[in-house]
C-alpha cells in the first residue's frame, strides 16, 4: 500500500466550546488539523464530527486490520457484499496510504 500522507494520529478534539464558540479544533498533538463549525448545526453534530475526525487515523488502522484478516478468506467465495466491501476496503487503504 501506498505511504500514509496524512498527519500521524492520535488526533484529539479540544475540549470545550469555549465562550459560547460554536466551533471545536482537531489537533495532533500540537498541530492544528482544522476545525468543525456551521451554525445549523447543534452542538452535539459539531461534537460527532468533530470527534469522527479525530478518529479517521484508529479507523484507517481498525480498516487495515479488517482487510488483512478477511483477505485470504476471498479464496473461499465471498458473498458478493462481502467481496465488495473487502474490494472497497482495498480501495480506501490505498486512496490513504494505510
């Protein structure tokens, strides 16, 4: 697979809405990533989102193991979602270098 082009995680979200913000900040360790923000949305989505970022680097790793734990289980006829979802995973780690 392709090298990882994306910062090394952990990442974490900040951890309040300071000041009434309606906005929190995806950091890896010291390194501001972005932030999450829209005021249609409520402070819980902003939460959700801002935490399912912060997450994308355990998820890629969960993903990889997943793929490599089905992969030679291919062999024995997949069911057809299986195989495609076995086929997206493989295109998704390697769209990500994971």
């Amino acid at each position: 697979m392709a090298e990882s082009k994306f910062t090394k995680g952990p990442y974490r979200v900040s951890n309040s809405f300071e000041s009434g913000n309606q906005e929190l900040w995806v950091y890896a360790d010291m390194t501001y990533l972005g932030s999450v923000a829209n005021s249609s949305m409520t402070p819980e989505e902003i939460l959700a989102n801002a935490e399912l970022m912060a997450d994308a680097p355990r998820l890629l790793e969960v993903l990889r193991a997943l793929h490599d734990f089905a992969l030679p289980l291919r062999h024995i006829g997949l069911p057809e979602a299986s195989a495609q979802a076995l086929a997206d995973a493989k295109a998704l780690l390697e769209k990500h270098g994971g």
